[in-house]
C-alpha cells in the first residue's frame, strides 16, 4: 500500500530485512505463519505491514460495512510491557500516512486511559496476555471481529508461564481469524500450541539451519572473573573506544540495583529496570535511555524482554545466563539491523559447568573462559581500552529529576548540634 510505503520512507526504510522480505509476501495472502528469526531483524514490521494492510480504517469506503466498527480487528500479544509499547511505536510509525488507532494495554498501570481507547474504536490493540484477558473477561476488549493475530517471541511467552492465558485469548478470537507466530526458538509447547490453533501455517526462517543463532555481527567476549571485581571491570569497559549505549544484564533484582547504584556513585549516566520498581518509574528510566540521558541500563532479564533501543553498541552479561536461549536474547540487543555490536559475558568460578552447557549448544569457541581482572593487560587490548583508564569518571553526569529514587546519590546529612537541658533550660557551655 503506497501509505505505508510512504511512511517508512520517510523514518528513513526502504529496503526489507530478510525475515521482511519473506513474511510480507505470504502473510498478505492472509496464510497463516511460523517466522523464526534472530532477535532484532525487523520481526516488527514483518508483521506489521500486513496488519496495517489488511484494517479498515475510518473514513473509508468499507468502514461502515463492518460488522461492528470500532471493533479491534488485530491482535499483537507480547510477553511483557516493554515490548508491546515497542512494537505500538513501531505500528504508528508505518501508520503515518494511513492513520490507523492502535492501543497499548498492560499490567501495573490504572484502567481508565486504555477503557477509554478501547470504548472510542481502535483498528490494533497490542498488549500482554494479563491485561488483554482482564480486559476481555470484563466484557471491555471485543476480540470477536480479529481479522489477523500475531503472538510475538512466544517462547518469551512460554518461559514467563502465559501459555494458558494465550490459550484462553486464542479462544475468543474468530476461528477463520490470520495467525502469525514469531519465535527465536521453537520448544515443544510451542509447536504445540502452533498445531491446536494454527490452519496449515507456512514456516519461514530468516537464516539458513546452519547459521549460528546468534547475531553475526555482535563480537563476542567471555570472562573468568571474579564477584568483587566485577564492577571495578564493567567501570573500564564502559570507557571503550566507540563505546555508545550500553545494556547490562543481571540475575536478581538486587544485584541490579547495587550494580546501578554503584556505577552512578562512579560518575556514569546509568539507570535500573527490574520487578522492584514501578511501572511509572521504570518507564520514565527507559526514556532516559532511549533519549540520551542515560546511557547505561542496568537490567533484569524479564524487565528487559523486548527493548528495543538503536545505537546499543555493548552488552554486558554481568551474571552467566541460566541457558542458551537467554543468552541468545540478551546478546540481541546490540548488532541489531545489521548494526555491529560487542557482547561481554562474565563467568564466576561456579557457573563453570552452566556455562560449559551454553557453549555446547551454540557451538562457541569459549569452552575455557580466561581469567580476567580489571588488571588484565588482555581486557583493554580485546576491548579497546586505554591502558591508564581508572574505574571512576572525573566529572559526574549531570543528573535529572526523573531519575528514580533508588538510583539517586544519597543527600548529605545534616549536622546535629545536641544541647544539654537541665529543667527545659540550655546549660551553658563553659
């Protein structure tokens, strides 16, 4: 459709992806697919044009034809927040000149803004399996007129246990409704749920069986080293020659926010989103990074599901990843697009065996990680580091109001001058 073609010129796309190139001329046929790609190749859009494509919008011809206009007639499910505000940007973004209503939904959020998107008439509602249902079971969310549905990274879906609420959505869809499943790896459950709910789908993949499933592009780097040491090293790292936005990944909420707290106290623009914060808080921090004034996120693998930001040029598994498939996903977040990237992974003396595991099934060539210490001659050369390079910055970011709390320096305490009283009357002091 020109509009759309229009559109994405003008953010600057006019040659597709592979996974793009592929999907689009199948899925506008409106037969139902499997597309299995790495992580940041342009899913988005593989989707999104034939969504855009295929509603009705007001104002034209066929609008008041439609059964029950103002109906959602697409579907995005995503496993978590951020990527579902991800994929909306990106929707509206190819909706410019054709302007389609797209609503977000999700969890940790009041009721009342996306109520009354939904009561005004939406084409696309994107959002996560929770609130979608939520909002379907209150009799708010009509999804009886869905022309196409996409579920997007279902296996994401599938490790943060929403299958059964998928199910559910599933189920009160049309039956003749398009299904697109997207997934970076098909586990049983998946396939699965693809056989219950899908019509003969066609599968695409963006690389042939024999390609690595990791980003071609991203160097990769793995590192015996030690707990204590692992900030003072992240510190060097994050001044690297080329270094630009930065993702850290963490196991636990805590460690993310000491981490976060310690490079702020070190000079560096640096923000934190984990499960301990609020979805306000968290969202006003992935604005600061995405616009600059943070260029350092610290983050939880859940948290961090779906985020995606241009112009991330490193990213540092702080803890080693519970399995491939994490690592996968969170070394995806840099050389995405065909963009080049460095990915950092830090290996503790007890994660030896589970990183022994992820190296297998990857076919990596770090079976034995090299010790390494903020010290290490090595870890400047491979990195790009200059030798007199010390773990603190001379001159602090400024810092912003909407930084959250937990992540400001703490405030000087005031000096308290205690004064003796005898009877309610000040002593003296001789």
């Amino acid at each position: 459709m020109p509009a759309i073609v229009e559109a994405l010129a003008r953010s600057g796309i006019v040659q597709p992806f592979p996974i793009q190139a592929l999907a689009i001329p199948i899925t506008l046929t409106g037969t139902d697919m499997i597309g299995q790609a790495r992580t940041g190749t342009g899913k988005t859009l593989a989707f999104g044009i034939t969504i855009l494509q295929r509603v009705v919008v007001p104002g034209e011809r066929d609008y008041a034809q439609l059964a029950k206009p103002g109906a959602p007639q697409g579907l995005v499910v995503t496993p978590t927040r951020e990527l579902a505000l991800q994929v909306t940007g990106d929707l509206r973004s190819a909706a410019t000149q054709r302007p389609a209503r797209i609503v977000t939904v999700y969890g940790g959020v009041g009721y009342d803004a996306q109520l009354a998107a939904l009561r005004d008439g939406v084409e696309v509602v994107v959002g996560t399996p929770g609130r979608l249902l939520d909002l379907a079971n209150r009799g708010a969310l009509d999804l009886g007129h869905i022309k196409v549905l996409v579920l997007d990274e279902a296996d994401e879906m599938l490790d943060l246990g929403f299958l059964p609420d998928v199910e559910r959505i599933l189920g009160k869809t049309p039956e003749l409704r398009q299904t697109m499943l997207f997934s970076a790896t098909m586990p049983a459950p998946i396939v699965g749920l693809a056989r219950r709910h899908m019509r003969h789908p066609v599968n695409i993949r963006a690389e042939s069986p024999s390609d690595t499933t990791t980003v071609p592009t991203t160097a990769q780097f793995v590192y015996q080293a030690h707990e204590l040491d692992k900030p003072e090293i992240v510190a060097r790292i994050l001044q690297a020659e080329n270094r630009n936005r930065v993702m850290i990944f963490c196991r636990t909420k805590r460690s993310a926010q000491r981490l976060a707290d310690d490079l702020a106290e070190r000079g560096f623009a640096a923000a934190s989103i984990h499960g301990d914060l609020s979805q306000d808080v968290r969202e006003k921090a992935l604005r600061r990074f995405r616009d600059g004034r943070a260029d350092v996120l610290v983050a939880t693998d859940v948290a961090a599901r779906g985020i995606d930001v241009d112009g991330v040029t490193h990213v540092i598994n702080y803890e080693c990843p519970e399995d491939p498939s994490t690592y996968v996903h969170r070394i995806g977040r840099t050389g995405r697009a065909g963009a080049s990237g460095i990915a950092i992974t830090f290996v503790d003396w007890i994660d030896r065996p589970r990183w022994k595991v992820i190296n297998e099934a990857l076919d990596l060539p770090f079976d034995e990680p090299e010790e390494t210490y903020s010290t290490s001659a090595h870890l400047y050369h491979d990195l790009g580091i200059d030798p007199g390079t010390k773990g603190r910055l001379t001159s602090p970011p400024t810092q912003t109001s909407e930084r959250p709390r937990s992540e400001r320096r703490d405030k000087p305490r005031r000096t308290r001058v205690r004064r003796r009283l005898r009877n309610g009357v000040p002593i003296a002091r001789s």
